[in-house]
C-alpha cells in the first residue's frame, strides 16, 4: 500500500478569465465551459495525490447558483477529500470575481471522483488521505457515504448493501 499523504498536498488552485468565446447569448460563462475547467482542475488534484494519471470516473450534482459573466475571473479550489483503494474524491469550489467592481460571490462546488490508472490503462492502488483541518475530516467522514450512493445510483452496488445509508435507502 502506498504510504498515507496529507489531504493538503493535493490542493490546487486554477483562475481562468471569462472570454468572449467561452460565453453563451447573454454573455454569461457556459455550463459545459465551467465543467471542463472544474475537470481539470480536479483532475490535477487527484494527479498530485497520486503520482499517476487518473481518469474521471464521476461528477456528482453541480448547482449553477450564480452566473458567472464575461470578463469576470473564474477560481476553482481543489482537494482530495478522501482516497478508496484506486479511486479518489475530489471536492472543488468555484468564485467569480468582477475586480473592477470589488464583487467576489461563490458561484458553485462539486465532488468529483477520479480513478488513478497504469500506463496500460488499468486501476491502481492510491495513498490513503491524512485529514487535519476541521473541513478535512469533516468531508472525510462523510465521503464513504457519498461514495455509496454513488455506487448505489450507478446500479454498482445494491442499497441493503449501502452501509452508510442503509436507514435512509431501506428504512432500518
């Protein structure tokens, strides 16, 4: 087993200015644009946990809670919350900035899951993640249970089996 790394080690910030080209009709960020910035920047997180090329195997529920417009600057935060075996959770969270007005608002967050894979492609066995700070451990803890609803939702694991949501998923 890989030796333990510190959930901090992961973390990576991405900034992207909003573009003309990344815009739709009405001058605000695309939904796609703004997946595909969360991706990578996530995808780098998982990459620095785990030394290894990674793939992304998920992305849960992603609110578009404020619009994100042109000429504004985009930050994404990035973390490994938690490591499973060759998967890893990753949680991102995404400001828009308009500096010119002093306007900062938080525009979204999102868990992403990455699978860490050989040169050939095949699953890996990633280190396990050293929670510290309060929201370290906090997100720790409740990764398995995200995980298992994942699982759950993709059909990949049955909800008797669902441990940590056996009393909301069959009512024990």
């Amino acid at each position: 087993m890989p030796q333990p790394k510190r959930a901090s080690e992961s973390h990576t910030i991405m900034t992207e200015m909003v573009l003309p080209n990344d815009t739709n009709t009405l001058n605000n960020l695309m939904g796609g644009r703004l997946l595909h910035f969360m991706d990578i920047v996530a995808a780098i997180a998982a990459q620095k946990h785990s030394n290894r090329i990674v793939v992304t195997a998920s992305v849960d529920n992603v609110s578009f809670a404020e619009p994100i417009k042109l000429g504004n600057i985009v930050t994404m935060k990035a973390q490994v919350t938690r490591a499973f075996n060759s998967s890893m959770e990753v949680f991102i969270e995404v400001w828009a900035e308009d500096i010119p007005a002093g306007i900062r608002v938080s525009t979204n967050s999102a868990y992403y899951t990455f699978v860490a894979v050989d040169q050939s492609g095949r699953p890996i066995e990633v280190p396990p993640v050293i929670a510290e700070t309060d929201d370290e451990k906090a997100r720790y803890e409740s990764a398995l249970r995200r995980r298992q609803l994942r699982l759950v939702l993709a059909g990949r694991m049955k909800p008797q089996e669902a441990t940590e949501l056996r009393a909301l998923l069959v009512g024990e």
